[in-house]
C-alpha cells in the first residue's frame, strides 16, 4: 500500500490529524492497535481549551461539539473545606473553556473519516516502522492474520505513550525528561448530576479530588490514591463515601450517588521526549510528552501539535516549503514545557504529598496562600488554564 502520510494511531492526535490533511487534499492511511470500540470505551480528558475548539471547527467536525458542549467561565479550588471560584472570563479578558469529552471528540472524528471514505486498519498487530531516516520511510503489520507493507513520504507517530514510533528512534538520538509522581488518580464515571455547574479541585488532608462532569447528567470523579492500589479494592460505596470526605460541605451535601458506568486509576506523570522529529518521523501528543491530568492539558497539548504538524505537511505539498517541518519539534516543545510547568505546578499545588519533609508542606500552604489572595497569581493560574497563545 501507500499513501503520502502514514499515521500510526486513532486516538485524537492521529485522527485530527488525518482529518486536517484530507482537508487539505492530502492521503493518509491510519494504522491503529486496537478495535474503535476499544478506543471509545478509555474514558479521558473532559476540558478542551478554545485553541482545541477552533481546530475542531477547521477540521469540520464541530457541530456537535457547538451543541453539547458546555461552556464554562470559571472553575473553584476548594481548600480545606472552603471553595474559592477562580473567575477565567473577568482574570483572562473574556475567555472560558470548553467541557466536552475525549470520548466525544473522538467519536466525531471517527465518524467524519468513515463519512469521508478514508482509510482506517484498526486491529493492526506487530506495527514496525523503518527508513524514516531516508526518503522512503515504511511500515510492516499484519491485519487479520496478513502481512501489510506500506510506503508513505511522511510517518506521524500519533501512537500515545506506549506507543511504537518513540520506541523505534535509536537511543542516542532522543533525550527523555520524566518525573513520576507516587500517587494516581482513581476515575469513576456516572450517570448522576454534577455537584455543582464548575469544576471543583479540592485539596484536603485526605487526598485530593476532583469534580468534573459530561453534560448535566453525567459525573466524572477523581481521587487521589496511592500507587499501586487496585481498582478492585474500590467498591462504589467505598468511592462515594472517601469523596464525600474530601469534598466542602456545600458540594458534600450536594453529591448524587448512582452505580459506576467506568471506574479506573492512572498513574501521575510528567514526560517529555526531545526532539519530536526524527527525519521523516513527527511524534505528536502522549507519543511525544505526558502531564499529569491536574491542569487538563493533555489532550490540548496533542492538540497543539497536531495543528502544527499539519500547517507545516500542508506547507511542504503547497508550498513545497519545508520550514514548518523543520521548525516544528522547536515550536512544540515550547509550548510543552510550559504545559509541563503548569501542570506539574497545580499538581504539587493541590495533591497531599505526605511522603515529603514537611518543609514542603509548609511552602505547600504558603503558596496556596499566595495564589488565593493575589490577584495577579490567579491572573497566572487562569491564563495557563484556558490556554497559551500559539
Ligand atoms: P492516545 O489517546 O493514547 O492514542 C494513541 C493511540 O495509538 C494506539 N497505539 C497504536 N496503534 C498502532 N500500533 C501501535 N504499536 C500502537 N500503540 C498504541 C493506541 O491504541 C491509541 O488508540 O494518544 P493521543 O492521540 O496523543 O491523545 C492524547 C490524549 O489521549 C491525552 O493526552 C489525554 O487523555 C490526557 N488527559 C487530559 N487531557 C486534557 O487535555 N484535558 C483533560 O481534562 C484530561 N484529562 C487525561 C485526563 C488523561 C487521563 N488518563 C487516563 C491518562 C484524565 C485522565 C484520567
Ligand atoms: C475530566 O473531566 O476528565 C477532567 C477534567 C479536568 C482535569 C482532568 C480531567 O483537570
């Protein structure tokens, strides 16, 4: 087979991706692991910033996006018991974002290509890709059972963090940054109203947690939990009642139980990989960096990548301009880091590191101090929260 971008994944980043570049008029064949039911069912990131919005609406696929989505102007730190509201519309000159799941965006995607007749092996067993380093990358994998070659001018490395692409790059020529965090988070999705209209990060002696939600009936919970704890252990009686525990009063009298419709835990981590190029292999979102999910900038970050590798692949077949391409791993990884800061920051923030000297728990509290009685802290806070500039 070939086609002139090769996409390696069917999570956001690949089929955003893909979707941006038939705009374009460009091929591209996407190879993914697993079934689209399989890709469906991981249930994600619910935030997406105004940057991600606008590139659902280039790639076509935003009218459900427009209609489900909900808006949301502000979000609360809860602290020991008391929420304090962090105004993003008035702290940021009028901007919000957008609560809308991964699971959705996906979905629309998903369904923009089958629409759109493109290409897509899910089920693609033993993927290897090689001579990116040449100008005649190519990949291997088999797809029930049958060995499939393909030949591309492109490889995007779109596969997440577990991924192939990052994997085949030699040793020597990538760096590696990561910092792993001695907690997760234990998720659990439900079919019950959100204790309150905005987001709610909770800091309390017991962990943290945090209260996001769907849509106006559907819930989605987090706890802080130690590593290594097994889903297993965590009834949903067990899960209401510690984050009943670590709510303030007004959300605690507030929260709706109901049965859980997904329960899982992800470890906390920071990760970065340096450069994201490598010839004519672009890695782009968890294939190329992690952050933990506190400032809700995974999935724009994936986002972020994916809108400058496809101006730079729109560029080089127009144009016949290759200075996108070129500049592209410099470009994202400064916006990254900056994720990769904040994130890291309301993590340390808001989590209960009782591991550490209590020196840091001290500067722990002074800081949230800072942040809530500041106006220009929260000015801070709120600008990294809906997004950087490009
Ligand atoms: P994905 O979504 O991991 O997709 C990669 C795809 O590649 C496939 N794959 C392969 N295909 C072929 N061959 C191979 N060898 C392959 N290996 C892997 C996989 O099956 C998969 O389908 O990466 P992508 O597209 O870069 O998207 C990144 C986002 O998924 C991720 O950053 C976010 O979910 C992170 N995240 C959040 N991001 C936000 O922006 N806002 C949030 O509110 C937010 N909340 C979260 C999150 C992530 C979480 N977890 C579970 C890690 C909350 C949680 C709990
Ligand atoms: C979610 O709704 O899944 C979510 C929201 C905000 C975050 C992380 C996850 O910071």
């Amino acid at each position: 087979m070939r086609t002139q971008v090769l996409i390696v994944g069917a999570g956001p980043s690949g089929l955003l991706l893909g979707q941006l570049l038939h705009r374009a008029g460009i091929d591209t064949l996407i190879v993914e692991r697993q079934t689209a039911a399989h890709v469906l069912s991981r249930i994600r990131a619910g935030v997406l910033e105004q940057g991600t919005a606008d590139l659902m609406d280039e790639a076509g696929v935003s009218a459900r996006m427009h209609a489900e989505g909900l808006l949301h102007d502000g979000f609360a730190l809860a602290v020991d018991g008391v929420r304090h509201r962090i105004d993003l519309r008035r702290l940021t000159g009028g901007r919000g974002v957008l609560v809308y799941g991964q699971t959705e965006v996906t979905r629309d995607l998903m369904a923009a290509r089958d629409a759109a007749g493109l290409p897509t092996l899910y089920e693609a067993a033993e993927v290897r890709i090689e001579g990116f380093d040449t100008a005649t990358p190519r990949a291997h994998c088999t797809v029930g059972g049958e060995p499939v070659e393909i030949h591309a001018d492109f490889i995007a490395g779109c596969d997440g963090f577990h991924g192939v692409c990052r994997a085949s790059v030699a040793a020597d020529a990538i760096r590696l940054y990561e910092k792993v965090y001695p907690f997760g988070w234990l998720g659990l999705l439900s079919d019950t109203p959100p204790v309150s209209d905005e987001l709610i990060y909770s800091r309390h002696a017991r962990g943290f947690s945090l209260c996001s939600m769907r849509s106006p009936t559907r819930s989605r919970y987090y706890l802080q939990v130690p590593l290594g704890e097994r889903v297993d252990d965590w009834t949903d009686a067990r899960f209401w009642d510690e984050l009943r525990l670590r709510l303030d009063p007004e959300a605690a009298a507030a929260l709706v139980t109901g049965p859980s419709l997904e329960k899982s835990i992800a470890p906390l981590r920071s990760f970065v990989a340096e450069p994201m190029r490598f010839g004519r292999l672009f890695l782009a979102g968890d294939a190329a960096h992690i952050v933990p999910p506190t400032g809700a900038k995974g999935l724009n970050l994936a986002a972020s990548d994916v809108r400058y590798l496809s101006q730079a692949l729109i560029e080089h077949y127009r144009e016949r301009s290759d200075a996108g391409l070129d500049h592209y791993s410099a470009r994202c990884l400064a916006r990254v880091w900056k994720a990769e800061r904040f994130s890291w920051w309301l993590t340390s923030l808001m989590h209960n590191f009782d591991q550490e000297p209590a020196f840091q728990a001290r500067l722990q509290e002074a800081e949230l101090d800072y942040v809530l009685g500041s106006e220009a802290a929260r000015r801070v806070l709120a600008e990294n929260y809906i997004g950087l500039p490009f």
